[in-house]
C-alpha cells in the first residue's frame, strides 16, 4: 500500500496576504489559485523541490489560523537557505543544534544529517522548520 502525503492545510486569516508571503517571501510556486463564490477558495503552493504542498484559503479549514506548527522543510545547506529566507524578507531564526541535550548556536559542527535546525512563521504564525539534511555528504 502506498500513502503519499500531498497536501497539508494550513489555516490563515487573509489569503492574499499569506499567498503573497509563500510566493515571495518563502519562495513557494503557486499551482492552484481557485474561487468558488464568495465562501470558497483554495491556494495551493509548493515548496521548490517537494512532492507534498501546502493549501491555504477561505472554507477549507476549521482550524485557528496559527495552530499549525512543526512543519519540517528540508534543505541540503541550512545557512545558505536561511540567508535566501532572510534575504527574501522572512524572519527566521538563529540556525542551532544539540549538544549534550541542550541547544547551542550555530549548525551541527560535523554538519551530521538531522542536527541543524531554523524556524520561521507565516504571517498568522504558523511554524516552520528547516532541518539540514544531506550538507555531510557533499564533497565525500
């Protein structure tokens, strides 16, 4: 049996304004822009690279805009990701990783797969998470 997660719906206040934010802010491509009255509509966005997107818009969710949280994006090099991000006018935080169980600046020295982290919200503060996946591999 294959389960394939395709889309995650991730509630907001005002549609435009989130759109704007995953377009040209996070950088997300827009697949689905589509109304149906006044009561419906549904945003789809993509994040570059990922075979599961995120769905925002008006009548999709009961959920309170700002109630999702833990969404992990996986990137191969966190400090350049988080630069764009920043660049792009997201606040993210600090990159960090785990030593001895506490959390200390910086990434992973090792740049070990899983141990480098960054959050950032969306305009209603739903939360992200970028997690450094594949930089120990490069150059091996």
């Amino acid at each position: 049996m294959d389960l394939k997660l395709e889309l995650v719906v991730i509630p907001v206040t005002d549609v435009d304004r989130a759109k704007n934010f995953y377009v040209e802010n996070a950088g997300f491509n827009l697949d689905v822009d589509m109304s149906l009255g006044d009561d419906f509509r549904v945003v789809q966005l993509t994040p570059s690279g990922s075979a599961c997107s995120i769905g925002i818009g008006k009548g999709i969710s009961e959920a309170a805009p700002g109630s999702v949280q833990g969404l992990f994006l996986i990137v191969s090099d966190i400090l350049a990701s988080r630069a764009e991000l920043v660049e792009r006018g997201v606040t993210v935080d600090e990159v960090r990783h785990l030593e001895s169980g506490e959390w200390v600046p910086g990434p992973d020295p090792e740049r070990a797969n899983y141990g480098s982290f960054a959050d950032f919200k969306d305009p209603d503060g739903n939360g992200f998470v970028l997690q450094e996946v594949g930089q120990s591999e490069v150059g091996s």
